[in-house]
C-alpha cells in the first residue's frame, strides 16, 4: 500500500455491459478519481466472470471524507449516471490501514472481508504483500451515487493478499482468515497513479 487509507469496494457486472463499463471505468472514471488530491494509486481486479474488486489508495483517511471527495460523489458525470445502476451487489468501505507490508500492484489478489480479530499477515513464496484495513463510519448523508446505485453495503475488516502466483496467494488467504470470512480471488486489470 501507498497511503494511508483506501476505497475498497467490490461488485458484479452483467456481462451484457461490461465493455462499456469497462471503458467508462478506465477512461474516464479512474482518472476522475485519481485527479482528487491525495488520491495515489486506484487498481481494478477482475475474477473474469463479472466481479470485480477496486482499491483506490489515499494519502490518509482526511481524503476520504473531504471536500474533493464528496464533490465528485455528488456530481457524477452523464456517462457515470449511465453505469452506475450497474453494479450490482455493491459493498464499498471507507478504511484506514491498520498493518501492510508490499507496495507493488500484484497480479492476483485475494481479498477477505471479516468481522473480529485481524489475523497475521500471511507471508509465503508467492505473495509479495499483505494489508490490513479496517472500515471507517460513512459520513452520515447518502451520496448521489449511492442512491444511483442504490445504496451500497460494507466491509468491517479487509485483508488483502497480493502476489505473482494466484495459487499461492488463494492458500495464504485461505489459511489467514478468520471463520466466516468473504473469500475472493482476482487478477489485475487496470491499475493507475495519480
């Protein structure tokens, strides 16, 4: 990780959308996003069936709930209102990072939403990082995305497995989480700095 805080969010996509969501979110969508002072980096997985999984990494947590921010969530551009009914099964958290090691975009990315103690940060051949984060409070008013979307759920604690080898990645994390936790694999699609 780079910063401080991030975005981490997950959905689906119909297939029937997805290359034009596809362009949307790395045309004009990321470098939307990653024009927002103290944005620094925003990378999009894909487990190849419709899911994705985005992480937009942060200065710190100041970002997430400023002005730039909420500005940018009120005021989605026409294409934006256009994709934005189209993820489905939306879970978005706002988090600091609690622990990290690893600052490169990996290849693949195992990511596990949990509840309870965080585990250790798993460490193998093949795995070149590891993060805790832990969701902040939204800010208490609903954006105008989130109601395009039609509200969005969250993740209380993210633990994020990346590295160059998905199946030594899948076993860290599986072994890493905590009972009862989300399980999802991805490799990277996109990834972009500020």
């Amino acid at each position: 990780m780079i910063g401080k805080a991030a975005v981490a969010m997950w959905w689906n996509v119909a297939p029937e959308v997805r290359a034009e969501w596809e362009e949307w979110h790395t045309c004009e969508h990321f470098p939307e996003r990653l024009a927002i002072p103290g944005f620094l980096r925003g990378t999009r997985w894909t487990d190849g069936n419709g899911a994705y999984f985005v992480l937009y990494e942060t200065a710190d947590a100041a970002v997430l709930t400023g002005a730039a921010y909420l500005e940018r969530l009120n005021n989605p551009t026409p294409w934006s209102r256009r994709m934005m009914p189209h993820h489905r099964d939306m879970v978005r958290s706002l988090c600091v990072v609690r622990c990290s090691y690893g600052a490169g975009v990996p290849a693949a990315m195992a990511t596990v939403r949990f509840s309870g103690e965080p585990p250790e940060l798993p460490r193998a051949r093949g795995v070149t990082g590891a993060h805790f984060l832990e969701s902040q409070p939204l800010p208490g008013v609903v954006t105008t995305e989130q109601q395009i979307r039609g509200g969005d759920a969250a993740a209380d604690k993210v633990l994020l497995v990346g590295g160059y080898d998905a199946e030594a990645v899948r076993a860290a994390a599986g072994k890493a989480a905590p009972r009862g936790s989300t399980i999802g694999l991805y490799r990277v699609a996109y990834s972009l700095h500020a």
